[in-house]
C-alpha cells in the first residue's frame, strides 16, 4: 500500500514538473544575464521589490552583500503594513508577535539566527550579532531577547492595530465550541463562520544577492506561520532550510510552509545542487519535487495527490545567475541586476494552478 502510494506520487510529480516546462523555459530566458554585465545581482520573494532596490543601490556603492541584504529587508520590517515580517507581522496564537530571522555571510562563511524573538522588529539585525559577537550560531525565546537588549536594542509592541483586528477574527471565528463570539446580529440563530483551514496567511521575506566582489550573502525574516502554536519556529531562521550561503556556489532561500522545507532542509540542498553544476531555476525545481514527493500525510495532500501548501525557492549562484521556483504556479519573485528599480519575475512550478 505505502510503496503504491509512494509510485503514484512519483508519477504525479514528474507529471506535474513535465506540465511545467514551458514556464520553466520563460523562467530560464527571463533569468539568463547578459554577458557583459557586472555579476552583482539582488533577488527576493516578492514582497522584496523595495528591499532588492535599496541592496542594489548599496552593492553599486561598494556594500559588502550581507550589509546590503540586511539593510534591503529592514525596510520590510519596519513597515507596518507588510503582514509577514517584523513590525506588524501576524502574531501567534494567543495574539503576541514573535519573529525569526537567519543570515548567512558568503566570505566569512559565518551565519547566525534567532528565533521566536519578541518585541525586537529587526530581528535579522539581532541574527547579524549572534554571529558577530557570541560563539554561537542561533538564539531563541527570551535569551534572543536578553541579547537583542544587551546590545542595546529597545523592546516595542509589534502589533499594530490593523495585525491585532485579523487576529481577533481569526480567533472569533474559530470554532462554534469556544466562547468567542464574532460581531453578530443579536437575534441571529447561529453566530460565526468557521475559516477554512488552508487560508492561514503565512509569508516572509528572503532576500540574497551577489555583490561586485563577487561574494555571496544571504538573510532570511518573517513573523512565520500566522496564529502559530507559541514557540512554534519555522524553517526562516533554521540554516540549511530557509537559507544558505555557500560563497564558492552561490545561496538559496525560502518562504512558504515552513514545516514542509524544515522536512527537507531545501535551501543547503539547493546550494549543493547549484554546485552539481544545476541552473538555480532548476535546482529550485528539483528541491520542490522533492518536497512534493516526501510528503505523504493525507491531510496535506489534495485528490491528486499533489501537496496542499505551496513552498517557494529563491537562489543565485557565484556567476549572478539567479532563479526561482514554487510548488505551485502564480508565484513571482523580486530581482535587480544594477537598474534603479526592481522588477518581478515569474517562478517555474511543479503543478499549474486551477483556476
Ligand atoms: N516559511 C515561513 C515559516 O514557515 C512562513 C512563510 O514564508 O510564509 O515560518
């Protein structure tokens, strides 16, 4: 039965990337550099288009990659209307914030992390000092936070009003069996809508980038799964699942379900296959299928047997050739290879969308 299912998933799988290929090429055309250009490149989720900008603009001033990546997704989270990351991210359960951020830096070949992180909105700065100044490489819950204040960080409340308003409908919404009740018409019979499952918001921002000396850093930030289980962490501040740098080869990041990239620890794998010689488009793809392939809990699966949740893949190599690839097809990603303004471009996918 298991093996059945294993072969039937496969068949889907490869089914789905050959039901690709044609936006695979456009992804392989749209991603090709011209020869003459300057390697340095920036790229990003989606949310990442002011992000990728500013990190160009400060490669082209002569920026080290990781000073540039960090300072591109510090706009993201010091905006309160971005859901996904820092201030104003989405909170956990019970209606408090907590962030988790990774980075990674090509030439040193250092990286550091926080997770579950409170009340700190730039927790991929807080990341950025656990690497530079512990022994230690990631730091979680209250003693992130006790760092973030030693090194003079100043706690603040990241709920903003319209994240709070979201949370308490989720809440209200939730189940008929608790004791919270959503705004309702005071003679109705029956009060509350329950949300489907599958509409919980997650995003996060991974931004990557070659800089003109040619190394290779990466970061990765969020406020992770929306009312997630406290303490819940996600595959953003885990190296070697929402990031990795290798600056001989090049980086990979990730957004979407976290649980699912953590399974599979997609970015390192990414990376080795960029060094197999893999375009990043297709190493992203190959990381997706595998994804695909490995999930076998019938509750994740749709009728066809295709993941229910969708995961996203950035990656660059050295040369500053990048690409991107999704489980799912409709997904774009942020790029900016030395223009004043960033541009999106569409992902390759594994499975089209229907609509
Ligand atoms: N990957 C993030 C996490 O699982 C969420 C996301 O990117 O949507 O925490």
């Amino acid at each position: 039965m298991t093996l059945k299912r294993r072969d039937f998933l496969r068949s889907a799988t490869l089914a789905g990337a050959a039901a690709a290929l044609p936006s695979t090429l456009q992804g392989a055309i749209a991603t090709a550099r011209p020869s003459s250009a300057s390697r340095a490149v920036v790229i990003a989720s989606a949310n990442g288009l002011k992000a990728t900008s500013e990190a160009m603009q400060m490669i082209k001033n002569g920026s080290d990659a990781l000073d540039a990546v960090i300072a591109g997704v510090n706009i993201v989270e010091d905006d309160p209307n971005d859901n996904s990351v820092g201030y104003g991210g989405l909170p956990n359960e019970e209606g408090d914030v907590e962030l988790d951020s990774s980075v990674m830096h090509g030439p040193s070949g250092r990286g550091g992390a926080v997770a579950s992180l409170r009340n700190i909105k730039n927790p991929s700065k807080v990341a950025r000092l656990v690497m530079e100044r512990t022994d230690h490489v990631l730091l979680v819950g209250d003693g992130a936070l006790r760092f973030a204040k030693a090194h003079g960080f100043k706690e603040e409340d990241l709920l903003t009003e319209e994240s709070r308003k979201i949370w308490l409908k989720w809440k209200e919404n939730l189940s008929r069996e608790d004791d919270w009740l959503p705004p309702h018409d005071i003679d109705a019979a029956d009060v509350g809508e329950t949300m489907p499952r599958w509409e919980r918001t997650t995003g996060t921002i991974n931004c990557n980038a070659v800089d003109l000396k040619g190394n290779v850093s990466g970061c990765t930030t969020t406020s992770g799964l929306a009312f997630k289980i406290p303490g819940r962490v996600g595959d953003s501040p885990i190296l070697g699942a929402g990031l990795y740098v290798d600056n001989e080869v090049g980086a990979a990041g990730s957004t979407g379900r976290g649980e699912a990239n953590l399974l599979s620890c997609s970015s390192v794998m990414i990376v080795e296959f960029m060094r197999q010689g893999r375009s990043p488009q297709d190493a992203c793809l190959m990381a997706c299928e595998r994804i695909a392939g490995r999930t076998r809990e019938k509750r994740l699966l749709d009728a066809k047997g295709r993941p229910r949740f969708n995961v996203n893949f950035y990656a660059i190599n050295k040369a500053g050739d990048f690409g991107g690839a999704a489980i799912w097809s409709g997904a774009r990603f942020a790029v900016n290879t030395g223009e004043p303004e960033s541009r999106l471009v569409e992902m390759a996918h594994l499975y089209q969308r229907e609509r």
